[in-house]
C-alpha cells in the first residue's frame, strides 16, 4: 500500500489552485517584487545612458540591455535543471541573494561597465526568481487552471514592472535620475529575501505527485513524449522537434525582442520628440501596465479558448502596435500604441508558459519551462543588438518597422506549426 505524499506540515498533498491558495498567493506577491526590480530601470536606465555617461550610439547605450537578457536566458535553462535536482525553494532563494548589491551598483556606478555589471547580476537573479515562481505555481495547480496560474504569476510581475517603471518617472522628475529611483529596489529585494527564505515552501513533490497520475492525451500527440528524457533530449523537443513546443519557443523569443526594443529606444525616441521625463515615465509604465492587468483575462481565457487563437492574434496585434509607434508623433498615438502592444502581449504571455504546461510531461517539465525561457529571454539580447544596430544606421523608425515586420513573421510560423495544445479544447 503506497504512502500519500505530504508537505512540510505534514499534510497530504494536493493539486489545485483552492487547495493551494495560501502558498500560491504568496508566491504571486514575490514575483510582483522580482518585477519591480526589473521595473526600476524601466524608464530611468537609457535616459541615465544618454544623459549622465554620454552614450549617443544607440548599441553602445543598450548593452545593458544586451547583459541583462543574455544571462537572464542562460540562466533561464539552468534554473530548470536546478530546480528538478535541488528542489525550487534553493534557486529562488539564490536569485534573491544575487539581486542585492544590483541597485547599490546602478546607485554608485562611476563608469557604463558598472551598469552592465550589475545587469549581468539582474539577468542571473530575474532568471533564477521568476523561472522558479513559474515552476512553482504550475506544480501547485495542476493541469486543469495552468492558464489562469500563469496569468495571474505574469500579471503579477508586470503590474509592478509598470507600476516602478512610474514611480521611478516621477522620483526621477523631481530629485534626479540617480540615486532616489533605485532605493525601491533596495527595499525589494530585502523584502523578497525575507519572503522567499521564511514562508515559501518546496513545491517539488507536487509535480511528483502529478508525474504519478499523469494521463496521456486522447489524440496520443504526445505518446513519443515519455516521461524519462535527458536535458539534451529536452532542450531539442522544446527548441526544434516538437511542433507546439518549438513554435511557442520562438514566439517567445520574438515577443521579447520587441520588449527588447520599447524597453532600450522608446525612451530616446520620446525624449528625441521633446515629451518630459513625466511622460516618457507614463508610456513606459503604460505598456506593462496593460500587459500586466491583461493577463488576469487572458491566462484564465485561454483554458476556456484554447492557447492558439491568443498568442496567434497576440503577435499580430503587437506587430500592429509596434508600425504605429514607427509612425507616431505624439504622445496620445504613441499611448494608443502602447495600451495595443500591451493588450497583444498580454494575450501571448502566460498563454505561451501555459502551452508548454501542456504538453511538457511533468517529470521535465521544468527542464522544458527553462529551455523555453533561454529562447524567450533571449530575445532580449537579440532585440537590443538588432534594434541597436538598425538605429545607428538607419534611426529608431527604421528599427521599429524591421521589429514589426518580424513578429508579424513570427505569429504566422504559430498559425502553421502549432496545435492546440489546451486537453480540453478541440480548436487548431
């Protein structure tokens, strides 16, 4: 007669959101303080480039951004493998204590070197803490409200990527693009600390648990997917074998490249157009904002309508956004834009994470979450140093097209490569 499996209380374990709850919450609070230390550069870092260390060549200006996504992939795919072999609760731990010294640097920074040093440590602690809060609330809710768990995990962090990214407009605008914006970061990643080492528990037993009555597909799609995969056999499905896996890991890439891109020169070219610090700080805040609220509504909207009809008109929708920034002279165009290319990144980003819940087999599927975040993130670096070089040599709109025209590209490889990956939805 089998042991049920119990947590650290003792209790025995169960799958579900309701059942949860607690510990779930908990966990939405910390990825909202892992956002936040993303967001303190949102709108103050490429001002402080141009401003305070003279970087007028836009791919000099956005290596930081260049470090930051470089590392965050890589470290994306380690924390995967960590996770499955260490447990979750130790990574996320790690990434907070990565994070500490980041805002003292960007504070004290005498040279450009000193920022892209302290965006190689934000890359490695943003892709240990939020790959893991990821994991984590997956385990937690099981199969059947992945995409609500995920909209509410990305919500969560971009509402305070958006929130910070318009505090620190306005700190900035009265007392100086340094040091007042960073000290919210100071007080985030001390307060994520505390959290995650005192009160998250280990959510590794729960995908044990899952793993042990995971039932295969109707259709048998996934009956070559067995549960016993080495990382290089991962790393290929989700990179290339797999069709949903694949194509979600290069939508994943391209939507960031284009995150990329509005995070590093939207600030020049608004600044370039004569809108004040405020404003640039609200069109920075903007845009995550929508993207954060609008995945309370996606995540959950696609367990209901199925992963492909949001992330295939979410990447239409963000190459439509993107060729109205590129013709935009004002503020108000370029807020619409905004609010769009929120709205469509909403319905592709926790859609995407849930798609890869589908089908990855719980017994990797963290390894899986990890490889699909390297591609995802990235798209970071690739974004800043195509995006950089299409500025210098052709100006910012330029970029902005070239950026367009490639997720419009991406969201038809999705139309054609991906199936519905949702169990219970029979579209695609």
């Amino acid at each position: 007669m089998s042991v049920p499996a119990t947590n650290q209380s003792g209790r025995p374990l169960r799958l579900g959101l309701r059942e949860n709850l607690a510990q779930f919450c908990l966990l939405v609070a910390v990825n909202a303080l892992v956002g936040g230390m993303l967001g303190q550069e949102r709108t103050v870092l490429p001002l402080l480039a141009e401003r305070e260390f003279g970087l007028t060549a836009y791919t000099s200006a956005l290596t930081f951004i260049l470090a930051f996504g470089a590392t965050k992939a890589a470290t994306n795919y380690f924390a995967g493998a960590w996770s499955d072999r260490f447990g979750r609760k130790p990574v996320l731990v790690t990434g907070w204590l990565i994070a500490l010294p980041v805002p003292l640097l960007l504070i004290w920074a005498p040279r450009w070197e000193w920022v892209i040093a302290a965006n190689v440590l934000l890359g490695i602690s943003q892709g240990l803490t939020w790959s893991t809060t990821v994991i984590m609330k997956i385990d937690l809710v099981g199969p059947a409200r992945r995409g609500l768990a995920m909209g509410l995990n990305e919500a969560a962090g971009y509402l305070a990527v958006a929130a910070t990214a318009l505090a620190t407009g306005y700190i900035a605008a009265r007392y100086g693009l340094r040091p007042e914006p960073f000290y919210l970061g100071i007080a985030y990643a001390a307060l994520g600390l505390g959290l995650s080492t005192l009160a998250v528990r280990e959510t590794r037993e729960h995908a044990r648990l899952e793993a042990a009555s995971h039932t295969a597909r109707a259709d048998g799609r996934h009956d070559h997917l067995h549960a016993q995969l080495s990382d290089r056999q991962v790393f290929t499905q989700t990179s290339f074998r797999e069709p949903a896996l694949s194509a979600a890991s290069q939508a994943g890439m391209v939507n960031n490249l284009n995150d990329g891109l509005a995070w590093g020169l939207f600030p020049v070219l608004f600044a370039a157009a004569g809108l004040s610090v405020a404003q640039i700080g609200v069109l920075a805040a903007l845009y995550p904002a929508v993207w954060g609220l609008g995945q309370l509504v996606t995540g959950a909207l696609s367990d209901r309508a199925g992963r492909k009809p949001l992330i295939t008109g979410g990447m239409f929708l963000q190459a439509g956004a993107l060729a109205l920034v590129a013709l935009g002279e004002s503020f108000t165009v370029w807020a619409v834009a905004a609010a769009l290319l929120g709205t469509g990144t909403a319905m592709v980003y926790p859609t995407l994470l849930a798609a890869i819940g589908d089908v990855a087999h719980p017994a990797w599927r963290a390894r899986s979450v990890g490889v699909y975040r390297l591609w995802r993130d990235g798209g970071f670096a690739v974004g800043a140093l195509a995006a950089g070089l299409l500025a210098d040599a052709f100006g910012i709109p330029t970029a902005v097209w070239v950026i367009a025209a490639l997720t419009a590209a991406s969201g038809l490889v999705v139309a054609v490569r991906m199936y519905e990956t949702h169990p219970h939805t029979r579209a695609g």
